[in-house]
C-alpha cells in the first residue's frame, strides 16, 4: 500500500452515547465541616465513546510544518438527573437505617447526545 492511498482512505467517525457502569462516593458535612455521612451506589450512567476522523498534513503555513485538522468526540449537550445512593454510613463506618440518613438524593449531569467537535472548540 502506497502512502497515497493510505493518505486517501478515509475513516467514518464512530463517536456515539454508550452506557457504562460507574461507582460513586458522596460525602456530606456539617456547617462546620465535619462529615456526617458518606453515601455510595453503582449506577448506569452515558458516556461519550468512539473516534472522529483527524488528519495531519504537511504545511509550509505552520511553524511545526504540519497541520493539524483534529476533531474529538464529546458531548453535544448535557442531561441533569436526580439519582439516589442507597449505600448510607456514618463516619465511624455504621449503616445507617432512618428514613432521613440511610439514602442520599443527588443531581448528576451526563451526556445526552455525542458527536464530533472540532478538538480545543469549547464554544457550542
């Protein structure tokens, strides 16, 4: 195979919202920082996953003599949603089981949608 025809081939972006499995770990303090209770679950969140076409050039313009057309797969936009850690202990390890302290509710943002940005654009 030629450099020409390797340079010609083209590769199809595959940058899509995959779900995966993650472990989270929320604290919560008291006013004057002392931690009352840590609570922990697994969930099912999204994730952005895949591979954005990118090409790297020769370049007389450029001071390294390449150019650099670099696309990244990342999120379009965010979805918040309210979870619940149903793992709740005290600071000296003890589950706890009244209705208040044995789970926590939190917000968690995830992505929505993903898709192909151009790398180091943070601007949407």
């Amino acid at each position: 195979m030629s450099l020409g025809t390797l340079v010609s081939q083209t590769v199809d972006d595959t940058c899509e919202t995959l779900m995966s499995e993650i472990h989270i770990t929320k604290e919560e303090f008291d006013e004057g920082g002392i931690l009352l209770r840590t609570c922990s679950d697994d969930l099912s969140v999204t994730k952005c996953e895949g591979f954005c076409n990118s090409q790297v050039q020769p370049s007389i313009m450029t001071t390294t003599g390449f150019f650099k057309d670099c696309y990244c797969c990342r999120e379009s936009y965010l979805k918040e949603r309210s979870i619940v850690l149903h793992h709740c202990y005290s600071p000296d390890g003890i589950k706890l089981m009244t209705a208040e302290t044995a789970t926590m509710e939190i917000k968690l943002r995830e992505p929505a949608d993903c898709q192909c940005f151009k790398c180091g654009d943070f601007s949407r």
